[in-house]
C-alpha cells in the first residue's frame, strides 16, 4: 500500500531506518504515516481541526461532524468501499442518488433546503462548497470577529448532527421526512 516513491528503506552498511522522501521531514513516525495512507496533508488541515475542537458544542454532535470532516462516518459509499455490501445505495431521504458524504449533507435537496432554511433564520444569504471541509471553512468566514466565527463553527455541527440524527430516524424508525422538524430542532439545539 506504501508507495515506494514515498517510503525508503536504508540499510547497507546502517542501521535500519525509515526514511521519508518529498517531504519537510525525514524521521518515520506513526502519526505520519497514518496522515498519508489517510491520504490528509497535516499541514493544510491540523490548524481547521483544532480550531473544530476548541468549539462549544455537545461532544456527541462534535464527533458525528468529526467523522463527516474526515469521510469517516458510515454512510453506504463508505461500508461499500470497506465490503459491506447493500441492497440499495440510494439515500433515504431522497431515494435518489447515491449515499455519500458530499450528497448526504450538501447536495441532497432536503438537506440542502435544511441548509437553505437555516441560513435564512441567520440572516445570510451564501453559496456553499459541496466538499464538507470547505463547507466547514465557508460557514465559519460568515461571521467576522473571533466570537462569531467560533458561534458560526458551532451552528454548523449542530446543523450536520441534526441531519445525521434525521437520517437516522427515518432509516432506523421508518420517520417521514420533515424539513420543518429538523430545523427546529437545529434552532432549540444549537
């Protein structure tokens, strides 16, 4: 899985090390090597994520937005590609497309009338990146001071939880879809 333009192993004559080619450091660690088989670039994304965890949130909705951030969360792409195969890969609320991050929680038009409806109630008007971590990065440039920026991080894991516990409902308890219901539960909650 290591590609071996990446990785090098020396040896001849030394002691056996790892050694790291194309990058600013050299020393193998775990946490390196995790970055790249995740295929996430540290630097690039290590200043979002902390600032992601310093937000004032309930710590089960921070996780479920942890797991949208980094593609992790079990939506059908993602058991699919793991070898849990399903029945059907079409999305519950709409039946339409296929279960994946981008469309469950961006494209999808019952969450993005969610989006729609939410943004509305804040009293902004924007055009939003399908890509979760730049949709993460908009949303947050709406506020201007550091308080704001902080309460609008906060607004949008509650927002991301609240149609995850949605999905939920309606696939677990066979719940109508109800965009009204959502977003009150995204205005009480967040």
């Amino acid at each position: 899985m290591l590609d071996n333009k990446k990785l090098l192993i020396e040896g001849a004559g030394t002691n056996d090390t790892w050694v790291w080619r194309d990058v600013e450091f050299t020393d193998f660690s775990v946490k390196a090597t995790y970055n790249f088989l995740l295929g996430e670039e540290p630097a690039e994304y290590k200043d979002m994520f902390v600032k992601f965890w310093k937000l004032k949130t309930l710590p089960s909705k921070q996780f479920t937005t942890w797991r949208v951030l980094t593609n992790t969360i079990a939506t059908k792409e993602n058991l699919l590609r793991h070898g849990i195969s399903l029945l059907c890969d079409h999305y519950p609320l709409c039946d339409v497309d296929e279960e994946t991050i981008r469309h469950n929680f961006f494209e999808c038009r019952v969450s993005w009338r969610i989006w729609g409806m939410c943004l509305e109630w804040l009293r902004f008007s924007s055009v939003f990146h399908c890509d979760a971590q730049m949709h993460f990065k908009m949303f947050k440039l709406l506020g201007l001071k550091h308080a704001t920026i902080r309460c609008w991080g906060g607004i949008w894991v509650g927002i991301i939880g609240e149609i995850w516990n949605y999905i939920n409902r309606v696939v677990f308890k066979n719940v109508r879809v109800d965009l009204v219901e959502v977003f009150i539960l995204v205005q009480m909650k967040t």
